[in-house]
C-alpha cells in the first residue's frame, strides 16, 4: 500500500520541515502584535468582555555561547500544532494561542495568515498590507 522514501526523499521533507520550524521561530512577540493591531484585532475577551487580560505564549531560545555571556537569546510566539485524524502535517495545522487571564476563553490564530502578512510586510519593505 503505502510506499517507502527513500532517503532523498527522507531528507528532503526533514530539510522543509527544518525550515519551517524556523520560520515558525522567527515570529517575534511585536510582530504578532502588529498583525493582530493591523488585521483589527480587539484586547476585549469575548467571554466576559474584560479588556487588556489577554495572554500569549512566548518561548524562548538560548544556545550555550548566549548563556555563557550573559545574553537573553531570541524569543518567539509559541505555536501550537492541530493534531488531525488522518496523516500529514501542513502548515494549516498550526496556530498560535491566548487566552484571558480573567475567564481562561481561548482564542487561537492561524500560523498561515500571520506567516503571509509578515511576508509581504517584508517584500514591501515594511509596508504594511491591509489586502490579505
């Protein structure tokens, strides 16, 4: 039934996902915050109407160089990934996360839409693109 990669194959899929995670990683806290603060974005939670609770995941990352001089290293939007019912993993399966302080009400945002906003914020050279 199914087929076996061979090891191009193998190889090739691990070096797109490689890449992704990074590109996933490159999202910094402020530039999340842009999108939502371009795409009309509200801070009320719409489950009990509280402004300004809203909390978002944020990692962080360090390498041994970093730590040993004292530096903060980067940080990033934590992404979460869908686990679907069937097989396969595309970019569509992950998404960022908050949730308000005050009720715990969820909200969750395509890694996708921010991935393209950011793209062509970049290709405009930091103009921002209100069409996608």
């Amino acid at each position: 039934m199914g087929e076996q990669l061979d090891d191009t194959q193998r190889n090739d899929m691990e070096s797109k996902k490689k890449a992704f995670t990074q590109l996933l990683e490159s999202v910094a806290p402020s530039d999340f915050f842009r999108f939502l603060d371009a795409k009309g974005v509200t801070t009320i939670c719409p489950g009990c109407q509280r402004d300004g609770l809203q909390v978002t995941a944020i990692s962080g990352k360090q390498n041994l160089e970093e730590l040993l001089k004292g530096d903060s290293g980067t940080s990033f939007v934590t992404y979460f990934r869908l686990d679907p019912g069937h097989a396969g993993d595309t970019d569509h399966n992950y998404y960022y996360k908050s949730y308000c302080e005050n009720c715990g009400y969820i909200t969750m945002h395509a890694v996708t839409p921010v991935l393209q906003w950011l793209q062509s914020e970049a290709n405009q050279g930091g103009a921002e693109d209100e069409r996608l």
